[in-house]
C-alpha cells in the first residue's frame, strides 16, 4: 500500500508542476489574444506574451522544486556520527 501512496503523490507533484509551468504561458497568451483582437494591438505583442508568460513558469518551476527540496531535506532523519554530537 505505501508502494501505491508514493507513485500517487509523484503524479499529483508532477501534475502540479506541469500546471504551474503552463497555466502563466496560458494565461498569458489569451490576454494578449484578447487585447489583439477586442483593442486593436498590434501583433508583435505576443512576443513579450510569450516571454512574460515563460518568465512565469520558469520562476513557478524554481519555488515548486525549491520547497520539495526543502521538504524532502526536513523529512529524512539526521544521522549522527561519533564526531558530531556537540
């Protein structure tokens, strides 16, 4: 049963990193979808879009690892050797 939790939650963890690394990119290329075609802007707004939008996922992808690595450093026991217990 343990085997089974732990396959779960790598696939809810990479889930979640797949959304928070997409949905900035996402987001925002359908406001700039949006203002292209309701506001009249011109074309090459899609590209700071799409730079804004990896900037985004890039930096959601650093404090998502960052905070599993931190987790995952909290959750192991320390072991204590014979010249480490000051």
């Amino acid at each position: 049963m343990k085997g089974w939790y732990k396959a779960l939650e790598d696939l809810v963890w990479l889930t979640q990193l797949g959304l928070n690394m997409l949905l900035p990119l996402v987001m925002c290329l359908g406001g700039c979808w949006w203002a292209v075609s309701h506001w009249g802007w011109p074309m090459w707004v899609y590209l700071p879009a799409v730079l804004l939008g990896l900037a985004a996922g890039a930096q959601n992808f650093w404090v998502f690892v960052k905070e599993r690595l931190d987790r995952s450093r909290k959750d192991k026991p320390r072991r204590t050797g014979f010249n480490s217990h000051l």
